[in-house]
C-alpha cells in the first residue's frame, strides 16, 4: 500500500526503527542512514552475543528487515551534501535523535522544507520537541515510570512494576508510522508536506485510555489491581488444578453462562453476585467460589469446555506457549528471511498483524549489513563510482 513511498530512517534502538519497520512491511522503500563504524545500537543488543559482535544483535534483526543501509556522516560536510540529495527525493524522514540534534547538523524544519516542499518530516523522542522536558534522554522504562503504567501495573503488593516488554517505544512506534500514514494520505490531496512530533509520554499516556478517563472524568484514582479487571467481576486470572485461566465475563449473560457451565447455578442468584456492582464490590468472595469448583480440573479442559459458549476464557502461557499457537501459524505472524551473514539457517521474524485484502504481510527481505546499500543508494543519486569513492575517502560514508 506504500510502494513508491521512500523512507528515511535515521533512527536507533527500538521506538523510531519500529516504526520504520511497519512501513516497510506496507510497501515503503525504508533507507537506514546509520553513522559509519558503528551503526544503530541495536545492532549491538540482544540475547545472542555472538549476532551482537558482528553488528547483527537480535534487537536490530527483529525490526529492520526489508531495509536498505547507507552509512553516511552528518557531521561531515561531504555527508551533509549527500543527505541534501537524499532529502530533496524522499517523502518522508523519520528520526528519534534528542531534539535539537538535527537542526544543529544544520537541518531544521525550515531546512528540510526548503530542500522538500512535500516531506513528511516525523520526529520521534521520549517528551516531544517542546515543553521543560523536551531535552531530557528518555528509555522505555523511564516513560512507564512517567506515564503511569508502572503503578498500576502488578498487584497493590508488588506496584509500582515494568511491563515485562518495552510497550513505551512499540507504541510510540505504532503512532509515529500511524502519524506518517496520516500525513502521506494529506499530502495526496494536497501536495503539502507536515512536521510531526511524536512524544513517547504522551502516546503511552493516551494509550491507557479508560484507566486514565476513570480519573479525569469520574476522579477515580488508578491502583494496581494484580489480573483484576477494575470495571467488572468475574474478570480476572483463576486458579485452575494445573495452570491458570484467564475469564472476562464482563455481561451479564456471560456470567450466568459461565456459573452454568461450571454447575454452579447457586451463583447465579446469591445477592452479592446478582448484579455487575454487586459482583465488583464482592470480587474477591466470587473469586474464590469459582476457584473452588476451577481447581478440580486443568485450564486446558475449562478452556475447552467454555471455548463455544461465548465466555471469553483463554489459558494463561508463556511466551514459547504463545508463540506455537495454531492460531498464529494459520494467519502466517511468523516469516523467514534469510541471515544477513550468509548462514544457512534462515532467521525467523514477525510480520506485521494486520492482514491486507486476505492476505498476511512479511518483509520483503533480510535484515541488511552495516552500509550493504550505500554505493547502490549513492548510484541512484547520480554519483559516480569516482565521486563515491571521494566520500569514503573524506569519511562521510
């Protein structure tokens, strides 16, 4: 849906090349401007130290695939001039330095328009481009705790507690490529191009959505409720005889179901659990009558059972249970690519989760070496192999 779209992204770690990510997998032609030598820093992070030393770290395989790799210095003059080149023919340039860093290399918005009338320019940081903490550095961990999520996220015991995946930068990605969408699709009509400035804190703030509207509107404060639902009963984790389960009977209907299928009609109509309110105010008695009759069976057989009864109910896995789920093999999550090292074994990705016209959508291909694409890119911009060879020499590539 994005073909003809070229992208560059001149971002690190993991917030920014997310979202370059989710717009190569669209169709977009994504160019990974990386600083010579070293690179984006996730090429040195992961759980295989091996990948890592050779500039192959997990964390940059998983979401730069389909991606072309320039190196370029922007802080060299001869660089400077080849990122004016690249500018004048992209549509958008996406980047998650600190803010201010670009327009000290001596590209400001002004800048940028003037080389490209029609840029989606999107910067990406963990506060935004204005405000008393625009400057600050900004980590996954740092905006959760900042955000709110880390204190209502575990039990009252156990709060204030990090989500066990970075959801700060993923979300901040998902907005920043949502962003970009946005601003290509006015850009069609109107041949104008747009600034967007993307804050890690904000996005992770608005994500939370009811649990920061109970406050704001009803003035509810926010607590950490362990696997509690705090908007309806039975809806929770329940302890199973191997396993747990997770059930979210948040209808009434759903909740005579369920007491029906576990032959427990004396749920039904006691006076505490008669009604939604009554079920909350008495969440931790219902709780433990329904785990009395869930402990005589396995979460698999209860998930089974209440599967076709439209009680929403699922075991609780871990990541490896998670990642066989027929499920997630039927609508093809998973794809394969080939290692950027030329081993034999392939290197297994995710794809993006959304289907487009039927059909699932996966990289186009592998992960690339630092600076794989440069002469080819720089080809493409006119150079010569002479001129090309100049700005190695000069160091700008």
């Amino acid at each position: 849906m994005l073909s003809g779209v070229r992208v560059l992204d001149l971002t690190n770690v993991l917030a920014g090349p997310f979202a370059g990510y989710q717009l190569g997998l669209m169709g977009a032609d994504v160019v990974k401007v990386e600083v010579p030598g070293s690179g984006d820093l996730a090429r040195s992070l992961g759980g295989d130290a091996e990948l890592s030393a050779e500039g192959l770290g997990v964390s940059f395989l998983a979401q730069n695939g389909g991606k072309r790799s320039l190196t370029l210095d922007l802080k060299n003059p001869a660089g400077r001039e080849v990122f004016e080149r690249l500018v004048r023919e992209a549509d958008v340039l996406l980047e998650n330095f600190r803010p201010g860093v670009l327009a000290r290399l001596g590209f400001p918005v002004e800048r940028l328009r003037e080389l490209n009338a029609g840029l989606v320019y999107c910067a990406v940081s963990g506060f935004g481009q204005t405000g008393p903490m625009r400057g600050r550095p900004a980590y996954d961990q740092i905006i959760q705790g900042l955000s709110g999520i880390m204190s209502v996220t575990g039990t009252p015991e156990s709060a204030p507690t990090r989500t066990g995946f970075p959801i700060a930068d993923t979300l901040g990605g998902y907005a920043a490529a949502f962003a970009i969408s946005a601003a290509l699709v006015k850009r069609a009509r109107t041949g104008i191009g747009s600034y967007l400035d993307v804050s890690m804190l904000e996005t992770a703030v608005a994500a939370m959505g009811w649990v920061v509207s109970d406050y704001l509107v009803a003035g509810r404060v926010p607590r950490a409720m362990g696997n509690e639902n705090a908007t309806s009963a039975p809806s929770g984790t329940f302890r199973t005889a191997a396993g747990d389960l997770n059930i979210a009977a948040n209808k009434q209907e759903q909740y005579v179901e369920l007491c029906r299928i576990l032959d427990r009609p004396d749920l039904i109509d006691d006076v505490r659990f008669a009604t939604r309110e009554s079920r909350k105010a008495h969440r931790a008695e219902l709780k433990a009558e329904l785990e009395r009759t869930l402990e005589r069976e396995t979460a698999t057989h209860w998930d089974e059972l209440l599967a076709g009864s439209g009680v929403p109910v699922a075991p609780v896995l871990t990541v490896e249970e998670a990642l066989s789920l027929e499920q997630l093999s039927a609508r093809e999550l998973f794809h394969e690519v080939p290692m950027p090292d030329g081993r034999e074994r392939s290197l297994r990705v995710l794809g993006s989760s959304v289907h487009v016209d039927g059909h699932p959508v996966a990289p186009t291909s592998r992960p690339p070496r630092l600076g794989e694409h440069t002469t080819e890119i720089l080809t493409a911009l006119g150079y010569t192999p002479t001129q090309i060879q100049a700005l190695a020499t000069k160091g700008a590539t």
